[in-house]
C-alpha cells in the first residue's frame, strides 16, 4: 500500500513526535511499508531519519500558491532513504498542480526564495503598474487587467525564448 504523509510542522516538536506506544508516529507497526513522509522545507528543514523512524522514506518540497490554479513551480529533493520510487510517486503528485523539478537539498533554499516567495513579487509589481495607470486616470479594474495582462505577456515572451 503506498502512503504519502505530508508533514507541516514546525521543526522543533518532530524529534518528539511519537506515537501513543511510543515510537515514531511516521511508521506505525501496522504498516507493511514504510510511509514516505513529504516535507515542506521551511516547515522541516533537515528532517531526519531519527526524527521520522528509521525506515521512513523523505521526501522534502517547496510547492508554491500558484499550485491552486495548476501553475505551480515546484521543486523537491530526496533524502533519507528515498529512492527512484519515492521520486516518481512525488513528482506525479507535485505534476498535477504545474512544474515540478528535482535539485539538491542545498539548493532548496534557492527554490524558497525564487519560486517560494516569487508570487509574492509578482503580485506586487503588477499592483503597482495598476497604482500607476489609476494615478493616470484608468478606473482601477481596467488598470489592473491590464497590469496583468502585460505580465501574462512577458511571461509568454520569456518561456518562448526558451
């Protein structure tokens, strides 16, 4: 049975996250397989084997909110003890809402920061080419799709660059 467990905590209480017998609460006795735990990097940076059970299978993420309208830019990055099968069950879950790509645990970091955090960004630049067309007399819904809709434009023009 393939189990994915997406894990949001915040680091500091997953050393001491066991179960009511007092094991890991990521590989319950119950379990033929180990769980592939999916982690979100901010949420547990450097999860480790010791932290999640012995056998459990890491898989760590950074989706971003484009991921709610199908676009999102997403990366992961295998560690303790996951493998190729880990890789592709993950991947086709994270390719379902956009792009999804493998790098390296310290690359991580670098993900957050563009695609994590892009969004935000983005949705302030558009905002302020929107202030400023309002400032020269646009109503604001007019402005604001236009702002976008330049935005959606030099995107396209971007990604056919290649």
């Amino acid at each position: 049975m393939l189990m994915l467990i997406p894990l949001t905590l915040v680091p500091h209480p997953l050393p001491n996250y066991r179960n009511s017998s007092g094991g890991s609460a990521f590989t319950p006795s119950s379990l033929r397989t180990p769980p592939r735990a999916v982690s979100h990097p901010s949420a547990l940076p450097h999860l480790s084997r010791s932290a999640a059970g012995p056998e459990a299978r890491i898989v760590r993420v950074m989706p971003n909110t484009p991921c709610l309208v199908g676009a999102a830019a997403a990366a992961m990055c295998l560690g303790g003890g996951s493998g190729p099968e880990d890789e592709a069950a993950v991947h086709a879950l994270l390719s379902s809402v956009g792009k999804v790509f493998t790098v390296t645990e310290p690359q991580l970091s670098a993900v957050t920061g563009v695609s994590g955090s892009g969004p935000a960004y983005m949705f302030m630049i558009i905002e302020a080419l929107a202030d400023g067309g309002v400032k020269a007399g646009l109503p604001r819904d007019i402005a604001l799709a236009l702002a976008a809709q330049v935005w959606e434009d030099g995107v396209c023009e971007q990604k056919g660059r290649g």
